[in-house]
C-alpha cells in the first residue's frame, strides 16, 4: 500500500476541539489533531472549523509527505508528547 497523501487525508485523525479567545478578548473556536501537534485551524463557530479545517490538513500533509517527514497515524503512540523535557 502506498501511502500517498490521500492515504493519510482517509486516516480518521484525533480531533481536538476548544474556544478561546483572541487578543482583543473575542471568541474563536479552534480544531487541533493529537498526531499532528503543529496543527491548528481556527474559526469564529465550531462549525466553521469542522467544515473547513480538512482544507489546511491537506497543504499541512502534502508538506509533510513531499518532505518525508515521519508522520504519526492514529493508534500509533499512545504516549502524549512530554513538551516539557523537549522544550527548553
């Protein structure tokens, strides 16, 4: 099987949805993905993000697959990434 960038586009990816706010205090809502933790797409509604976000996951992945980057598929790692000992 190759794995192609619409091989990973099909993966069901681990979402992480939130709101927060900007720096003027407004509102947004944003979508992560747990195996991607460079990711992140942003939207003033959750259904915004939802309907969206799959449009920056491809340029995120087609980046990723014409670099040869190692990319995490889902149910690969069940450890969460330790940011504190890899950041300084």
């Amino acid at each position: 099987m190759t794995k192609d960038l619409e091989y990973y586009l099909n993966l069901n990816w681990t979402l992480i949805e939130g709101e927060d706010l900007d720096f003027d205090g407004n509102p947004y809502n944003y979508i992560e993905i747990k195996e991607i933790p460079s990711f992140a797409f942003c939207a003033k509604t959750i259904e915004q993000a939802r309907a969206n976000y799959k449009t920056q996951l491809r340029l995120t992945l087609m980046l990723m697959v014409e670099g040869n980057d190692d990319i995490e598929e889902p149910g690969e790692s069940g450890e969460d990434i330790d940011w504190e000992s890899i950041c300084p």
